[in-house]
C-alpha cells in the first residue's frame, strides 16, 4: 500500500450539503442506493476496497438520502431494508473508511449525467476509482449508463469497476426479493440473501404494560409505517448496551387486545431491568409462526410459553449470529 495513505481511524460521515471531509478526498467509492447492504451490494464494496488498495488511497461509499424512489414517488410509501442510519453502521462494518451520503432533491436529480461526473466526482471529490453495479444508470432520466461512467473515467483520469450481478439459487439478489420475503415471513431466506440476520433499531417505549401481567414484560418498539415485515412471532436477538440477548417477539396488531397500533415486542431471555428510553437493536433470526387470535389469555400465555421453548431452540442452532454493525462518529 500507498505510504502516503494511513487507514482512517474511524469511519467518516460526508454530507452532501456539508463541506468536503478531506479524509475522503481522492477515494475509491462503491456508488449505490445500498438499502440492505446485502449480498450484491457487498460484491460492489468489495470492488472498491480492492481498487483503492491497489491505488493506496480510502475507499467509501457514494449513496443517497432519502432513498431516489422516495422522491420520484412521495406518494408511494417503500419498505427500506435499512433506514439511513442503519444503511450507515453496516457500511461502517465492511471495511471501507467512510460514506459520502448526497441529498437526492430536485437539484440533483436535475443532473445530467455529465456534470454529475465533472462536478461531483471530479471536481468536489477528486475521485481516483469507482466501483458500480452492472445495472447502475445515474443523471438526468438516467442517461448515464456504465458504459458511458466507464468512457468518461477513462478521459479524466478515474478507474470504474463494473460488478456483475450477484447471484443466489439462480437469481440475482435485489433488494426489491428481500423485502418479499420478509412481508411473507420467510425470514430465513431474506437473512441468507442479505448475508446477515435483518434488523431494525428503535427507542422503546411505554406500552399497556399488558406482557408484564401475563409473564412477558416486552419492551416495545414502534416501527416505521411503511414496514412491511409479516405479522407474526419471531426467534431474535437483541443488542443492549453492547450486550446481546436471545429473546422473542411479536410483531403486529395483537388480535385479542387489537388497538389499532401495529408495535415489535421483543421478550429478552435472561434479562432483568429497564428498557425505557434505550436504544435497541432487533436481529430477526427465525419465523415461530403467524398471528394468531386466542380465546382466553390462559390459552394465549400456553402458546406463549411454546413460541418461547421453540425460539430458544432455533437461536441454539443459528449459533452466534449478528449484524455485522460499525461505530459511527458521534
């Protein structure tokens, strides 16, 4: 490697509307929306950390908020695998020194492509490389194809890696597959293409107090709207002050106290204290079974006792497994 290039120290965070951190100046980046940083995703990172390695200089990655679909479609509500700070610890977990997140509004997406390399890549960023999927296309309608990145990379002096598609079972793994299977409940094949458990992070809050009673003190989150996670009972791991915890949970509307608020109500294993106001994060590891309505809470705690017995087995046999997730600069 470069001796002039010392790895950063921590991961750092370039906000588009900020100033240009130097630290990414002259960096290798993976281009991309990234929602899930899944499977794909990682082969475009990979890429880039192998370019900027041989140039001896950072690699980061050049994604997007909100996310592009957002704002082409503001009325159309998207289940995002991962909402942007998520996106950004697990991009913080790859190995790469940084991410260089733009503002995706009407100003850039104004861009011809064109002048989204010359003013963007050039001139405020100084890239040395860029790593792209093989179905990237950027700019104005979306003119810019690789093809195009690649020829102009060539005239003004900035390598471009074009990734093929990722493929698993045969089919190149897509965000828009992820988010299927986890609305069906077929969690285990959304984590096998991610290549992680899928997460979500929330603060917990107040509830009806109603699991205490029933011998399942939950600590409850209250998830984006757009989630489009199936109802049902989950095997999952929560992560606590650095400390991870087996546990189960019910995501939906609860059917025999249905109050109209869907709510994540994760049981912790082995735990005793308070949650309130914390900060958690929730690995989903494995589908129990669908919501169900009960006749009686003596019927509904037998059930919860057997969910319970039957998640402790399946989080035995997934072994250890956790997002792979960063720090981020406070």
């Amino acid at each position: 490697m470069n001796d002039q290039f010392k790895p950063l120290k921590s991961f750092v965070v370039v906000r588009g509307e900020g100033r240009a951190d130097p630290a990414l100046r002259g960096a290798v980046v993976a281009i991309g929306n990234f929602d899930g940083v899944h499977r794909g995703h990682r082969a475009v990172i990979a890429a880039a950390l192998k370019r900027a390695q041989a140039l001896g200089c950072p690699a980061a990655a050049l994604t997007f908020e909100p996310h592009p679909r957002s704002f082409f479609h503001p009325n159309e509500s998207l289940f995002r695998l991962t909402d942007a700070q998520a996106k950004l610890r697990l991009l913080a977990a790859t190995g790469l020194n940084g991410a260089i997140v733009l503002r995706f509004d009407a100003a850039l997406a104004s861009l011809s492509a064109h002048d989204f390399i010359c003013e963007l890549l050039v001139s405020r960023f100084a890239l040395r490389g860029v790593a792209i999927g093989f179905d990237f296309h950027f700019g104005l309608k979306r003119a810019g194809s690789p093809d195009y990145l690649a020829a102009q990379g060539a005239k003004l002096g900035f390598a471009v890696d074009t990734v093929p598609g990722f493929e698993h079972a045969g089919h190149l793994v897509r965000s828009g597959w992820i988010r299927a299977a986890l609305s069906e409940g077929r969690i285990a094949q959304a984590n096998e293409l991610l290549g992680y458990p899928w997460f979500v992070s929330g603060e917990v809050i107040h509830g009806d107090k109603r699991g205490r009673k029933l011998g399942y003190p939950t600590a409850n989150l209250r998830l984006d709207p757009a989630c489009r996670l199936a109802h049902g009972i989950y095997a999952v791991r929560v992560g606590v002050d650095g400390r991870r915890y087996d546990g189960v949970a019910s995501f939906g509307r609860r059917p025999m106290f249905d109050q109209g608020t869907v709510l994540l109500e994760p049981f912790l294993f082995d735990f005793s204290g308070d949650l309130y106001g914390k900060d958690i994060d929730v690995a989903f590891i494995d589908w129990v079974r669908p919501e169900l309505k009960f006749n009686s809470t003596q019927e509904l705690v037998r059930q919860m006792d057997d969910d319970a017995g039957q998640a402790r087995a399946m989080l035995a046999r997934a072994g250890d497994v956790f997002p792979p997730l960063g720090s981020l600069p406070s």
